[in-house]
C-alpha cells in the first residue's frame, strides 16, 4: 500500500530552521570551538533565524528566493563537510 506523502506547512518550515538557527549558534560553544568556529556558527546562525522569520508571518512573498537559499546553504554545507 502506498501512502499519500505528508508536506510541512511553511509555518512548520520556518519554526524548524529558527530552531535550528539557535542550535547553530549555541552548540559551538557547548562543545568548545576555537574563536573562529564560533564566530562562523553564530553568523550561520544568525541567517538562518532571519531567513526563517518570513516563513511564519501569513502571506509573505518570500518563497521564491527562499527556496533558493535553502538550496544554497544544503549545498553550502556539504562542500564544507
């Protein structure tokens, strides 16, 4: 039996990435980076909280340009691993 696939709601999207937006700044200094790892973590950080924002207000004429941030911060990330 195949099932319908469930999609989150932009709301739901933008609640995500401002939560992990605080994870990205918080846990290098948890786990103890060096100066430089922190300072890019809370810069990473710090976009994507701001990129969630338009995410969770009704009607917001972000999506577009949205969609292409997110596919350049996945990418983004994986060259950098």
């Amino acid at each position: 039996m195949v099932s319908k696939p469930h999609h989150l709601s932009l709301s739901a999207h933008g609640a995500i990435e401002f939560a992990a937006g605080i994870a990205t700044m918080v846990a290098p200094v948890v786990f103890g980076f060096a100066p430089a790892g922190i300072i890019i973590s809370f810069a990473l950080g710090a976009l994507l909280i701001g990129m969630s924002l338009p995410l969770t207000t009704p009607g917001s004429a972000a999506l577009g340009w949205h969609r292409d941030f997110d596919s350049v911060l996945v990418i983004g990330t994986a060259i950098a691993a």
